[in-house]
C-alpha cells in the first residue's frame, strides 16, 4: 500500500464519522462538509510531504558523506599494504567494507523515500483537483436544486397545493372572486363563463308584455262575447 493510500484511508475514516452529523436534508452543508474533508486530506498531505523530502534530503547527505569517507579508506588500505603494515590494512578494510554496506542500504533506503515523495506530489494534485471539482459540483448542483424547488413552487401555485402563507392567500381570494362571480350570476352565464343576466332581462320583459297583451285580448273577446248574447 502507497503512502497515498494510507494517507487517504485514514482520512476517509475520519470523514465517514463526520459525515454521520452532517444534515443530510441540506445540500449545500453535506457540499461544505466533503469540500472541508478533502482540505484536512490536503493538509495531510503537505504535512507528509514535508516530512518525506526532509528525510530524502538527510539521506542523500549521509550517502554524500559515506562517500567522502569512502575515497580515504582506500587510499589508506593501499598504503598500508605497501608498508607491509597488514594489521593496519585489515582495520581499514573491515570499515570500508561497513562504509560500502552502509551506502547500499542508505541508498536502497533513499531510493523508496524518494518514491514515497513523488507519489504524495500526486496525492496532493489530486486533492486539489478534487476540491475544484467539488466546488463546481457544488455550484451547478445548488443552481439544479434552485430550479426544481422554483418549478414545483410554480407548479403548486398553479394546482392550488402551495404551502406558502403568501400564495395561499391569492389562491384564497382568487377563490371568492369566483364564488361571489358565480353568486352574482347565478343562472346567467354562458357556457363560456360570460354574463347573459342583460339578455335574459330583456326577454323577459317582452314575455311578460306578451302575456299582457294575450291577457288583454282574451278579456276583449268574452266583453264582445256577452254585449252580443244581450
């Protein structure tokens, strides 16, 4: 497992604990909250790296020192061998040899520390990236939530099913100008919802002349009826 990796499974743990309090009916908190959880991971990161590239840099030293040591040792060792001064010569040999083994190891050593480095390079672009993008999720994911939110408003307006205090009122008068419209009216409306209340007037004064008139001509006929019978 990468430095990364580690790294990043213990962020998550501590993430999904956060989570957990985080209120999932708000959208934009639950946003906050992941885009605060990937800059505690990027935080991690720095802190990482700084770490690694000071201990790369310290073995790069001791391998530069090994180095400097070693170039002696064999200068010695030669001398000695020269001089026939083997006692001399065995000391030297026996700690180039641990100066050697050293060098090897510090360099096994430096080589996985610098690997280490580059791989929390990655981790910290990643990171970056991964709060732009939340943050643009963010953005476009608030906006689609403002939209449906303003949709549905409108679309209860319509249907009469808002539970906004304001919208409720107009509906409710919106209600009793039909009502008192319809009281008004009451018989008179056409089939389109127009008033037909003059009309019907109208037509109703000529019947009941109509009537008179009939009245009156029928009166007529039975005086005429009995002056002749006389």
């Amino acid at each position: 497992m990468s430095t990364f990796d580690r790294i990043g499974n213990v962020i998550k743990g501590k993430a999904s604990v956060a989570a957990g309090t985080v209120e999932r009916a708000n959208p934009k908190a639950v946003y906050e909250s992941a885009i605060e959880g990937r800059k505690a991971t990027l935080a991690e990161f720095k802190t990482a790296s700084a770490s690694l590239v000071v201990r790369r840099n310290q073995l790069a030293q001791k391998i530069e020192h090994l180095q400097t040591e070693l170039k002696p040792l064999m200068t010695g060792i030669a001398a000695a061998l020269q001089d026939g001064d083997d006692d001399t010569a065995l000391v030297l040999e026996q700690r180039r040899q641990e100066v050697a083994k050293s060098i090897e190891t510090t360099s096994v050593t430096l080589l996985s520390v610098a690997e280490q480095v580059e791989e929390t390079k990655d981790g910290l672009a990643r990171c970056r990236q991964e709060i732009l993008d939340l943050k643009d999720e963010r953005a476009r994911a608030l906006a689609k939530l403002s939209l449906a939110e303003a949709q549905i408003e409108m679309d209860d307006l319509t249907s009469g099913m808002s539970d906004n205090t304001s919208i409720q009122a107009l509906n409710n008068v919106r209600e009793s100008v039909q009502r008192l419209k319809a009281k008004a009216h009451a018989g008179y409306l056409d089939e389109e919802g127009n008033s037909i209340r003059g009309k019907a007037q109208a037509m109703g004064k000529k019947a009941a002349e109509r009537s008179a008139m009939d009245q009156l001509a029928t009166m007529k006929a039975d005086l005429a009826a009995k002056k002749k019978n006389l």
